[in-house]
C-alpha cells in the first residue's frame, strides 16, 4: 500500500516546509494501492488528471456514479469530467474538463460506493494538492537539456583497428548528406540487422537519418528526418519506434515504415526522448522533463531565488492513451541528491532520467544520470524499492572500485543482473565502459561481474548503450566518441564494430533480427486432456510458423516454464491436475526453471510465447479443456494474514491432518523455500519470508502451492518490507 514520503515545495513555503512531510493534507485517507497527484504534492500541473487505484478489481458498476468523485479548486471552484475504469479493471481515472489554475489547491473527494472484490466497500476519503504557480507557463517550450555539457569528448583516436574499416557504400549510391559509414566484420555478430540514428556531436550539423545497416555498413533501410531523431529501435511486439524532436512525440511503424501510431505524455507535460517501452498488455511508457521555478537559496548556499529546477516525470499510458500511472521525481528525490553539479545556477538539472525499463517482477529500473543512481520503483505502488549508487546507494559494491558515473542505458537482464554504459564523467582519468553487476536485493550487494573497455580507452561524455544477446555477444555503443558501436563476445573478443566521422555520434545502437522472424504458434495434443491415459500431463508442441505478432504479458503473474526452448521444435508438458488459474501467462524462459502452472477442470486459456534472446517472439492462445466428468484433485491454499505481512499465514480448507509440503516461487519461477508441515482443519502453515539459506526476500510477489498428490494452484502473495 501507498506510504506517502516527503514532498518537494515550491519557493513560496518556507525553508522548515522545503523537506518536510505533507502529513495535514493526507490525515484520514485509507490505505489505497496508488493515488496520483500524491496527497499533500505541490508543483503539480493544471492539466493533471486523478488516478485511485484503491487494491483488486473494481465493481465497474460502482464506477458509474455519477457523484463518486468531486474536485474542487480553491480558485475555479468544481471541476466536471470523465471518470474511467482502465483496461486492467483495477484502476480508476478521472480527467477534468477544464485545466485548474495556476497556485490553486484542488480538495478531491471520493464519496461512498465503490467498490472492489478484495476490500469490498472504499471507505469515502479526501485530499489535497497544489497546482504549479504562473510562471509555470513560461517554461512549456523549455528545451531539452543539452547532456553534453558534463565533459567534453576527447580527441578522436584510440580507437586500434580503425585501419581496418572499410566504407560502407560507394559516395555516389546514398543521399550526399548520409554520414560516412566504416565498418568491419571479425568473427560472427548475432544475428539481426543494426539499428540506428546519426546526431551531430561537434561536427557538420548533417540531418537525422534512422538506419538499419547490415555488418558492413551497407544501408537496408533509411529515412531522412527534418530534425532530429533518437531511440530508432524493435519493440518487443514488432513495431519500430523512434522519438521525433520536431513533433516531439515517439512515432511507431509497422514492417512497411508506415506510420501507425505516436504516442506522447499526458497530463500536460511535454515528451522527453531518451526512452519509449511498450509493453506486451498494451500500454506505453514514457519519460517527461519538467521545468519548475524552485527557491534554491532555501537549501544552497547561493542558490537563485527564481532557479529553473528540471524534474522527472515517469508516466504509463493504458491502451487508450490515459494516464493510468505517474511518478514524480519532486515526490521522492530531493535536489540535493544531484552529484558533480553546481545548485548556485539558473539551470539544475538534477535527475536528468535517461532510461527507463520493466523488470521481470514488473517493477521500473530508472537511470538517474546526474545522481549517478539507478532505481527500483514499484509500478503498483510507485514506492521506491531501492537505490544503486548516488548519495543515497542502499548497496555495497564488490570487485569494482571505479564505481559508474553518469551511466546511460540501464538494462535488467533475465537473470537478474543489470547491466548499462558507464560513461565516467568527473573520473579521472577519463574512460567509458560497460559493465555488468550482479544484484543480490536481500544482502544488498552489487558484484561486478564483466566489463569491457577499449584498448586503448575512449571516453564518450554523453550518449551510449549497452545490449546483451542471447549467446552471450555484447554490442556497446561508445557514445559522443569514436568508434560508434563494437559488438564483442563473452570472452571480450571483438567480432564486428563500425563508426561514423569524428563530430557524428548516434544516441543508441540496437541490433534486432528484421524483418521481424516468424512468431510461433502453440499447438496442443490431444484438444482434450483424459487424464487416464495420458498420466495428468499435457504436452504443448512449440515451433516457428507465420502469425500476427503479438507477445505474452509481462504482469508481476507471469509463469515461467522449465526448459530451455531452441530456435526450432520444442516441447514442454505441465501438469492438468488441480483448480486452474485463467488468463495466466506462460512464458518458455531461457533459464531452467520449475514448472507452476496447472489446469482447471473446465477450461484454461493462457497465452504461450517462444522467446529465444532477440530472435523468436510469438504468441498463440492454448485452449485445455477437460472432458466433462473429469475427477480433478482439488487442494486451494488460502491466505489468512494481511496481504504484505511477515510471517505469511496459510490454511488448506479441508485438508486432513498430515505432513504436507509447501513450496514458495518467485515470479520467475525459481524455488525460494521449500519446507513441510502438519497441517489439519483449523491449523495454519507460516512462512517467514526467508529462502531456504535463512536470509530474507525482498519486497515483491511470491507464488506458494502445496506439492505433493495432486497439486493445487500457486497461491499469489506480496511481501511488503
């Protein structure tokens, strides 16, 4: 549930209230999963909508009371618009009419009626926030900050095997404002064609182009931009995408590069370019920059009264393009959390955000670049989980004492580890890198476990991106420096690399198997289960045929199956016995893992996908029926402590009295603990939220089942610390 922390104030408050709690202006309200604006919050814009997201699925006929929530600004009075229930149908947004006005504090009132499956009645509850002051609007066509300004890039040179490059294409063949393109191949590059965009970084001020290139740099496609373009890259899904500076909005094409979509921030906030995810349930995630007029002198000795502080906004569209997630960096970072930059100028930027991804449990990675932190946020609760790096690193750093500077391109991989671009700003000597730690969230140590420089070094004070494939290869993209990319393998041998002109730089680089492969269809046999004969097992038979791209979800629910599934036939069997789960994701991982799911006995659907690295991704619906009369074992475990408490408290309705044994998953289906207990009616199984070595787990969710006989279905729970 929703703990609000300290909110941001703007220049008007005074210094005691610059750091404090909004406590008065969040008394009374009920423990909510999300609310947004925070309760208390300031600097928020005019245009914002409300989102309630109060736990479980809402009665979608609660929300159609027409009085169940009321805003009121203490300048323009009532507020009329459109409440909604998002396609998740646990989320609730309202969206004004009319923008509020500047300074204002709106009150929004939820009143009496609605509903959820979990909680039942949502006690009617109130709060406040304060809308940005008027100067606001002068700032709506801020520009993007520069990124460039930390250190200047060095000298071209250090670069070893530029000699042996060789032109991409004859002069006469490309547009005569194509970048100049030398590539060279050395062993084998992954599969997949290069994905990339020219920006000019200190040299002719050519136009954009997005490419895909082949290994020696031969152009497959390109479009000529009227400005410039960045992020050109494959969603998961299948379209490309790219961020248009000149629209300043994401644009998505389809396999022909026609236009198909755009997307852009919501709740008035301009679009930030560095990072677009769209995620497989449809929705769409973005970064926004927000430029507020902020009392410096109140926490900086010769801080501007009237300084332009830029914070960061992370937003989460749902399929149809409402806000239906927001985080603000004014909410839960403070200024002074900035590093290696001076609070006493008219700019501070102080987060300056340039990615943003989803974990395997759901939960956003953010990479802060003039913090030096990289950050866990829960997507449900919005909460930070935690802090890698900066002043407020929560971790301790094993076999790296260089430690990252003004990283780019902050990946969680699905092992686990992270791994990003270590630019190295303020470092002397002056290097890049890309690294790799392995992050242990309960011990809270990140262990550097590869990196990779070049020999000599080069040093990119902007830009960069690190891609991990799935045969172990590595493409790095140098930044604001040359060489543009190298793609090495595991043991640091450099098997492809390619540059532009010194002056030329290329924001990202990604490589991506396009046109798009076949996705794969799931085929089951039989179409009906007889559990008799074939033992309680199902077997799915997986292989590469043409169909609609799509993939499986990517929801904190999502099971992974064992097995590792190769680029051709594969097969995978689980089990039929037990209560089913409907509407479950089934995700063929590459990762040997245990298996969790099991059918009901009338029908499951669940969505399967082929996922081998970068190369197979497909999504197909498998359709388990049990003939009618089939006698299916039926063993439900039930939780009956408080969602988020330690210890978990756990009953068998039903269950005679004798050892059971009980299993605890995490969502990507690794054993965490395994243990056994006497259980009968009326008595309770406990675990204390620690694996099987004793030390505890992190915040999150955990899948529980009863093993043994016939299994039941996992029991989802949330471990809250």
């Amino acid at each position: 549930m929703v703990r609000f922390p300290r909110v941001l104030a703007v220049a008007a408050l005074s210094a005691a209230s610059l750091l404090a709690p909004a406590a008065a202006a969040v008394a009374g309200l009920p423990e909510l999963e999300f609310v947004s604006p925070i309760p208390g919050s300031a600097l928020v814009l005019p245009e914002t909508n409300i989102i309630l997201r109060p736990g479980g699925i809402v009665d979608a006929a609660s929300v159609a009371e027409g009085s169940l929530l009321q805003l009121s600004g203490s300048t323009s009075g009532l507020h009329e618009g459109r409440l909604r229930l998002s396609d998740d149908h646990r989320t609730l947004t309202f969206q004004p009419n009319i923008p509020f006005t500047f300074g204002e504090i709106v009150t929004c009132r939820l009143g009496v009626g609605l509903t959820t499956n979990d909680r039942g009645p949502v006690p009617p509850f109130e709060f406040t926030f304060t809308v940005a002051g008027p100067v606001r609007e002068t700032l709506r066509d801020f520009p993007i900050p520069a990124d460039v300004d930390e250190n200047p890039p060095p000298a071209p040179g250090g670069f070893a095997a530029t000699s042996a490059l060789q032109s991409a294409a004859l002069a006469d063949s490309l547009p005569p404002d194509f970048p100049h393109i030398r590539a060279a191949v050395h062993g084998t590059p992954t599969p997949g064609r290069l994905f990339l965009g020219n920006i000019a970084f200190g040299g002719p001020r050519l136009p954009t182009y997005l490419m895909i290139l082949e290994n020696d740099g031969r152009p497959f496609f390109y479009r000529k931009l009227a400005g410039v373009g960045l992020d050109f890259k494959m969603q998961p899904d299948g379209p490309l995408t790219y961020f248009d500076a000149v629209a300043g909005g994401f644009y998505a094409l389809n396999a022909r590069y026609a236009v198909v979509d755009s997307f852009r921030c919501g709740n008035g906030y301009s679009t930030d370019g560095h990072d677009l995810l769209l995620l497989p349930n449809g929705h769409a995630v973005l970064m926004s920059y927000d430029p507020e007029i902020v009392d410096l002198s109140l926490i900086a000795r010769g801080g501007m009264q009237d300084a332009t502080v830029i914070g960061l906004i992370i937003q989460e569209l749902d399929r149809e393009k409402n806000v239906v997630f927001q985080w603000r960096s004014w909410d839960h970072f403070q200024i002074t959390d900035i590093v290696s930059h001076s609070l006493t100028g008219a700019l501070v930027d102080y987060v300056h955000g340039n990615s943003i991804d989803v974990d395997p449990e759901g939960n956003f990675i953010l990479s802060s670049r003039h913090m030096n932190e990289v950050t866990k946020i829960s997507r449900v609760t919005g909460e930070i989980l935690w802090r890698l790096g900066g002043k407020n690193n929560q971790f301790t750093f094993v076999n790296d004492p260089i430690l990252f500077s003004h990283q780019h391109a902050v990946r969680r991989l699905p092992n686990g580890h992270i791994v990003l671009f270590d630019n190295g700003n303020f470092r002397l000597p002056l290097f890049s890198r890309a690294v790799e730690y392995a992050i242990d969230e309960a011990q809270k140590t990140a262990t550097l476990v590869w990196q990779y420089r070049l020999n000599p070094d080069v040093f990119g004070a902007a830009l960069g991106y690190v891609q991990r494939f799935s045969n172990g290869n590595t493409l790095i993209a140098w930044g604001a420096t040359t060489p543009t990319l190298t793609e090495v393998a595991a043991d640091g041998t450099i098997v492809s690399e390619l540059t532009f002109d010194p002056g030329t730089a290329t924001y990202r680089a990604f490589r991506f198997e396009w046109p798009p492969v076949k996705p794969a269809v799931v085929t089951l046999y039989p179409e009906t289960i007889n559990t008799e004969t074939r033992g309680g097992w199902v077997l799915a038979t997986i292989q590469p045929e043409a169909a609609d791209f799509a993939v499986s979800d990517v929801e904190p629910s999502t099971v992974r199956l064992a097995g590792t599934v190769s680029a051709d036939t594969s097969s995978v069997m689980w089990g039929v016995h037990g209560d089913g789960v409907p509407d479950l994701t089934v995700r063929f991982a590459r990762d040997p893992l245990e298996p969790l799911l099991s059918t009901g006995t009338d029908r499951l659907e669940v969505s399967g996908s082929l996922k081998t690295g970068e190369i197979f991704r497909g999504f197909a619906e498998v359709r388990v029926v049990a003939p009618r009369g089939t006698q299916t074992a039926l063993t439900s475990l039930r939780l009956v402590s408080t969602p988020g408490a330690i210890p978990v408290e756990l009953t068998v309705p039903g269950a005679e009295a004798h050892a059971h044994t009980f299993a605890v998953y995490d969502v990507q289906g690794r054993l965490v603990k395994r243990w056994q207990a006497a259980l009968g009616a009326g008595t309770r199984a406990s675990w204390d939220g620690r694996k099987s070595d004793g030390r505890p787990v992190g915040s999150g969710i955990y899948l529980i089942r009863l093993e043994g006989g016939a299994p039941g279905p996992a029991l989802k729970v949330v471990v809250d610390r």
